[in-house]
C-alpha cells in the first residue's frame, strides 16, 4: 500500500508541474493596488486604427458601456461610452456564473465540498419539492452543468422556495438553464465554508487579484477591469503572477470544456465555442453547429443578460470584455449570443497586415455573401459552387436544403436572422445572414 500511495503522490506532483509548465510564462499580471496596468500598441500587433475606429463605432451603437481586449494580460484596446468612465461599476447577470464555478474549484481544493456530494448534504432533505428519492440524485456537479432535472418552465425561474424546485427529470438526463438551482450553490458555499459569500470571494479571489466587487442577490457587481482581471485570472488557469489559486487543473479543465453529453458547448457554468451543437436557455433544442461561429475554436466565454461578456481565447492569449445594455439583437434568451457573432467580425478584421488574414480560419472555404441584409436572395460567392447549402433560422430550426446552387431565396421569409451553412469540396461554413 505504502508503493501505491507514493505512485499516486508522484503521479500528482508530476501532473501539476505538467499543468504549471503549460502556463504562458510571458503573461503580465497587473500590481494589486492602484490603476497601473501596462498596455500594448494596437499598431505593434497589427491593428489598423480605421478598423478600430470600425469596431467602437459598433460597440457604440449597440449600447455598450465599456470594452476592454487584453493580449497577455496587457490592455490592447480600452474604450468607455456615453457617461460610463474606468470607475463606473455594472452588473455582471449570468456571466457571474462563471465566478461561482471557479468559487467551487476552490471549495473543493479545500475540502470543503466534493463536487459529487448531494446538494441535499449543504441545503438539507426537502431543499427541492421533488420527490425524495429523486432530490437525492441532485449532487453539486448537477448545478454547476445545468442538469439537476428540476423544471426550469416555472413563472420565476429564479425563485428558490421548495415549492418552485419541482421534478421533471432524473438529475443528469436532462439540460436547462435554470437560474434557482446555480443560485442554491451560493448557498452550498456558505454552508461548506461557514462564511458568507462575499466573504469567500473577497478571500480567496480578490484579495489575491486584486480585484473588487459585491454579491448583490446572486448577481456580482464591479467595474469592467476587475471583470479583465477576472478573465486574466482564467487565462492563466487560476494562478496569480505565481500565486495559485485553483490547485485542481483537471477540474480547471473539465470546467471550461463539455462538461456532459446534452450541451456540449456547457463546461461548469461557462459556455464553449467550437463544439459540435449548442443548447440555449428556454428550448429543448440541439442546434448543429457551434456556438459563435465567427470566434476562435477554442474560446470559451462567460456570458450574461443583455450581453454581458468575457470571452477567454488561449490561443490568441486574449481577454475580451464588454458591459453594457441589451444590444438589440431581440435573440429571446437570458445568454443573447448574436450580438457576439457581430463582435467577432470586426474583432477579426482588427489586424490589417497580410499575414494575419483569416487567422484561425485557414481550413474554412472562403465564401462571401451578398447582400446582407438581403430583401429578396443571398447570392453565395465563392471559387466554386456549392454542393449543398441549409438554410437554419435564428433557433437552429432547418429551414431549406439546396443542392448545386449559389442562390437562397430570402423573399418569403419573416425578417431576422438566419444561418447559412455552405458545403464546397467536401467542407463546410457556416455563415450568419440577414433579412
């Protein structure tokens, strides 16, 4: 036994020197006190300032408050609008979901919590009015991946009493945005660690950060750099200029990728771009493609009510940030995600250099779509023509499938947004159009 345990402790001390290596060593971690943060030239990565110009005349337009691009956790661009000033404070919404699944991490690093305990062990028997055999199924890993089974089709999804907690699933066979069971792990917490909330966050995260901000009823509130350094701090893998703050790099990972079969763009509480379908909050719907198509593959993203973001992209080593109002996509849901489709056009037309054309996209076909918005058809342009075109609306519902043409009539549609996936020479596009 002696043999095995020292296997196990050596298997660990190797893996976490693996997890610490990998690491970008040439991350920048501004001080903790004061409002010194180093920056980079947009110019020196290859930025042109009339597409900057571009991207905020966007921003601005879509109601934004303030935007922040980190590369390396240095700022890159910073831009606050209308009266909105570096120390404005604003909601997160639901992309304070994201906090509370690193919150949890930490929980467990303690042992404090198993995330495979039963939610019941921190709330008590009778937290849900589901029948008590299927109460117990509920562990915390069921709130942080959305599928403790409780009905999220109730007149307040956000209510907690046991009376709005009813069954309709066994935990783990079904997925649905339900904001009253993440916030019962607020409660998990307090139980777990004997401190309230805010205090939990403000010592474990916070003062090692040096960020700031409050808990007010389940939403966290702060100025958009404690949100970048947020961000910074994810980038990183939970670990602060050398101060670790997250041990568990397999929970680090199995958060911030699929987490079950049912979403597989849902990790622990964040949303992953690049997978093979998506689910949205309020359907019961598979949508066949991922999630923001126009956005790095291996982006994952905390995403709020009207349109509160942070997006995490490793392989650019950037952090984008944007808080604001509802940009007026009218997309239905509590986590809009048009507005970031948009976004990521102009977010990739930011480097004007030839060399950086279409970064991230060279195996993609390259089409153009014109016009858009389009009143009558879309005419598809490309090098050669399209073997299958599917015509899907906002929702994910396919529409038409065409063969062998460049053409998709748009005149008999409602008007909206819509997604057109191209096949040419045996790959595939998906591209977002307008009517």
């Amino acid at each position: 036994m002696s043999l095995l345990r020292a296997a196990v402790v050596f298997f660990c001390l190797i893996f976490n020197i693996v997890a610490l290596s990998a690491q970008t060593p040439s991350l920048y971690f501004p001080p903790k006190t004061g409002t010194s943060w180093q920056t980079i030239s947009p110019a020196s990565l290859g930025f042109c300032q009339e597409r900057i110009d571009s991207l905020f005349n966007f921003l601005e337009e879509k109601n934004t408050k303030s935007f922040i691009l980190l590369k390396d956790g240095k700022i890159v661009l910073e831009k606050y609008f209308g009266t909105f000033v570096q120390d404005s404070i604003w909601y997160w919404a639901s992309a304070g979901k994201s906090l509370s699944a690193f919150l949890v991490g930490q929980a467990q690093d303690e042992g404090l919590l198993d995330i495979q305990d039963k939610t019941s062990q921190y709330l008590g028997t009778g937290w849900t009015s589901a029948p008590p055999v299927k109460e117990d199924l509920i562990t915390i890993w069921n709130q942080l991946t959305m599928t403790t089974g409780l009905d999220d089709a109730v007149t307040d999804d956000n209510c907690t009493l046991p009376s709005c907690l009813t069954y309709i699933a066994d935990a783990g066979t079904r997925w649905a945005y339900h904001n009253a069971p993440y916030h019962l792990i607020h409660g998990v917490i307090e139980d777990a660690s004997g401190v309230t909330l805010n205090q939990f966050t403000k010592t474990r995260v916070f003062d090692r950060t040096g960020m700031k901000g409050l808990w007010v009823d389940h939403i966290m509130y702060s100025k958009a750099r404690d949100m970048a350094r947020y961000g910074l701090l994810i980038l990183a893998k939970g670990i602060w200029a050398g101060d670790t703050l997250l041990k568990d790099q397999t929970y680090y990972y199995n958060m911030t990728h699929p987490s079950q079969n049912l979403n597989k763009s849902y990790g622990y509480l964040w949303w992953l771009n690049g997978q093979e379908s998506f689910m949205v909050p309020g359907l019961q719907l598979v949508f066949p493609f991922k999630l923001i198509p126009n956005a790095p593959d291996d982006m994952f993203s905390a995403l709020g009510k009207n349109d509160q973001k942070i997006h995490i992209v490793p392989s650019k080593g950037w952090v984008v940030v944007r808080q604001g109002n509802d940009a007026g996509y009218a997309d239905g849901n509590s986590v809009p995600i048009l507005f970031d489709n948009d976004l990521w056009s102009y977010l990739n037309q930011l480097v004007c250099t030839p060399l950086a054309t279409n970064e991230g996209l060279k195996n993609e076909p390259v089409v153009d779509i014109y016009p858009n918005p389009a009143q009558n058809e879309w005419q598809i342009n490309s090098a050669v023509l399209p073997e299958k075109i599917e015509l899907y609306n906002a929702w994910g519902v396919r529409l038409l499938v065409l063969e062998n043409t460049a053409t998709v009539q748009a005149i008999n549609l409602p008007v909206g947004q819509y997604w057109l996936k191209i096949w040419l020479d045996g790959k595939s596009v998906l591209k977002m159009v307008q009517k």
